[in-house]
C-alpha cells in the first residue's frame, strides 16, 4: 500500500486501496461519452490506471483503439478485450506515442508533488504531437464534509475527512454494493490552476481548456518543440 492510501472489504485490492471487486460491478456514468466528444473518431489511446475496464470498454465500443495500464495484475486481467500492459505509470515509457493519453479517476491530485510531476511525464512521453491528454481531476468540494449517498446500485459513504496542509484532504470513502462494504482511506491534493499548470510546463505540456464548466475535466497539449 502506498503512504496515506488503504483500504478494506472482501477481495483482493490494489497498492492504491482500490477493491477489485467492487471496481468489478461498477459502470461508467457519461465518463466516455464526454471523453468521446472530446477526442477525433477512431483515436488511439493510451488510458493509464484503467483498472477493470469500467471506461476501457465503452471507449472500445465507441470505435477508439485503447491500450490500457495499470500496476495491478488482478485489474488487467479484467480486461481481455484490449492490448494491456502491467506497469506503473510514473515509470512507463514505450516506444509510441498516441493521439490521446487519459488519466482519470483523480490520479492527478497524488498528495506527492514530486510523483504528480512523474505521472505527467509519463503522459507527455506519450502523447503524439498536436495529440490530447485528458485528465480527471478532484474539485475541493467533493472531499470537503461527510456525506451518505444513496441510490439503487447501493451507498457510497464520505467519513473521518481531515483537512491538512497544502489543500491535502484525507477521507474515508466506503461503498456498500448488494450487502458488501468496500472501505478506501484516501490522501489527496485539491489542484490550484496555477500548480497544475505549472507542473505541466515541467513537464513539456500546456494547460489548454476545461472540457467541463466545473474544472474537472482538463485537456493539456505538447509544447510544440
Ligand atoms: C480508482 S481505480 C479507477 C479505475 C478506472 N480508471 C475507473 O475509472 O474505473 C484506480 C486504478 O488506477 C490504478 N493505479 C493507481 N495508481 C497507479 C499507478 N501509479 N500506476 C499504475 N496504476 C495505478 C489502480 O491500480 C486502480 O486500478
């Protein structure tokens, strides 16, 4: 497990705290459909921490080509109808290059500077000129207070939220499917735009547009060399 990170519930989970069970039965919820309508039809995609699929399989369906990363074994081999590489982002680097690199599911906000800066090397080393990376990331009020959730798929509870330093949240997220509980201790950073866009001019990318009024959705290009 990584520092700050952890979690509980049956099954096996990943060094993130991530349960792939329960990552098993979730869906997406509009994710490709926007990252669809940002992106050219047929592209190539590099989709980094894809775990079980839940966006790898849409994308598919949608006629994208998805080659898809992650360090966990038991979430790759969830997700046979692709090209799959077992890595870890922050030290992958092949010998392509993509027209898209996605990174969702909040990676982004890492409470680790040093490991921010890695992953967005990793999609700058990657991404094709004039090519996209699509980034996901945590707004400040989605981590902010306790919260209960309700819906039919099941409960998703928001407890123990402390607020630290340096815009860094830490909570306990835990999800209640069909009688099961699956408990993950999160340690995050809320992103200013101006340490995101600083972090991606080291890393040779510019901040280019939000795909979403909230700011959560974040497409970042190549610096032309
Ligand atoms: C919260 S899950 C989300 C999976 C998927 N993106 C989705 O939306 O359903 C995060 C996934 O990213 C993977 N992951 C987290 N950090 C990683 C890293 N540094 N390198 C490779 N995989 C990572 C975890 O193993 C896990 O499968």
């Amino acid at each position: 497990m990584r520092v700050g990170q952890g979690g509980s519930g049956p099954g096996a989970r990943t060094p993130d705290g991530s349960a792939i069970e329960m990552y098993e039965q979730a869906v997406a919820h509009g994710e490709d459909e926007l990252i669809d309508a940002a992106i050219q039809p047929g592209s190539s995609i590099l989709e980094l921490g894809c775990g079980t699929g839940r966006i790898t399989r849409p994308l598919l369906a949608r006629g994208h080509q998805v080659v898809a990363v992650d360090e966990s074994v038991e979430m790759i081999a969830r997700v046979p109808e692709t090209e799959t590489i077992q890595a870890t982002i922050g030290e992958l680097r092949l010998d392509r290059e993509f027209d898209v690199v996605l990174m969702m599911s909040y990676l982004i906000n890492v409470a680790d500077d040093a490991e921010r800066l890695r992953l967005l090397q990793t999609c700058a080393h990657h991404v094709r000129p004039g090519g996209s990376v699509l980034l996901q990331q945590q707004l400040p009020s989605q981590l902010a207070k306790p919260v209960v959730r309700e819906s039919e798929r099941g409960r998703m509870e928001i407890s123990d939220v402390e607020h630290l330093p340096g815009n860094q949240v830490a909570a306990t997220v835990t999800h209640t499917i069909g009688g099961r509980s699956w408990s993950q201790r999160l340690l995050t950073q809320n992103l200013t735009e101006e340490l995101l866009a600083g972090q991606l001019t080291e890393a040779g990318l510019r901040l280019d547009e939000y795909l979403t009024p909230d700011t959560s959705w974040v497409r970042a290009r190549p610096v032309a060399t």
